[in-house]
C-alpha cells in the first residue's frame, strides 16, 4: 500500500530529488534504442522538470529518465513556437510506458533540437506523465520505480 506523502514531505523528496538529478544526470548523454539519437540532458531540462512537477509520482519519475530516454518510441515533431530563436526551430517527442509505484503511466518526452554548425543537438526539455487505463501495456516498456 501506498501512502500519501504530505506536501512538506513532497517537496523535501522532490529538493532531494533535484539535487541528485542535478549531481547524476546533467551532461549526461542517452542514446536512444529505437531512434539512433543521442539526447542530452541539460540543467535547463531539469530545471523544467522541478518546477513543472506537482505529483509524486511524476516527481519520482525523475529517477527513471535515463531509462525513459533511452527506451522511448519517437512519435513526432513540431516547430517550436514559443521561441524565435533561430537555432532551436523544432521540438521532438517520445514516449514510453512505464510504472511507479505499482501503477501505469505514458511518459511524454519533449526534446529541443538546437541547430549547430556540426549538427542538431537533442537536449531534454521536459516530461510528463499520463496515468495508464489499460495496464497490459506496461509489457512492452520497462522502467520501473528504483526502490
């Protein structure tokens, strides 16, 4: 059984959880399994995470996002419209089923692409969770909760 955290309890789990992303997993590159890409996983995306997190379980899914990353399936691209910025004209997205705490959900994955004169760049921007209907699903994707 799961235990509702109260909200002094979530945000010290959630200080605690920025901390480590940001000591583990900025600078970090992930190679995406299906797609080939390298992504990388910026403080500007854990930045993002921290401050867009509400949920617990979408606070813990923080634990997961190399994992994510890697495992996700590309759905599709748009053109960035929240920036002018020439050299970031385009956002990527990926999903991908996993579990926390017992319960299912789509992570959906949004990632910058930065036009450099050596290529695109993929950075993380953000994710966020769906809450699964159909648990079933869960089989074909994997990351689950570290305990």
């Amino acid at each position: 059984m799961n235990l509702k955290l109260t909200q002094d309890e979530l945000y010290t789990l959630k200080r605690s959880l920025y901390k480590w992303a940001k000591d583990n997993l900025r600078g970090k590159i992930v190679i995406n399994e299906l797609s080939g890409n390298s992504i990388e996983i910026s403080s500007q995306g854990i930045d993002e995470w921290f401050s867009k997190s509400k949920s617990e379980e979408q606070i813990k899914s923080i634990t997961l996002l190399s994992e994510i990353l890697r495992l996700a399936k590309f759905t599709h691209n748009s053109d960035n419209i929240h920036s002018t910025r020439k050299n970031a004209p385009k956002f990527e997205y990926y999903e991908c089923p996993l579990e926390i705490d017992e319960k299912g959900y789509n992570a959906v994955i949004s990632i910058k692409i930065v036009v450099e004169n050596i290529g695109d760049r993929r950075i993380y921007y953000h994710h966020y969770l769906d809450e699964l209907k159909n648990q079933t699903v869960l089989n074909s994707c994997v990351p689950t909760e570290r305990k």
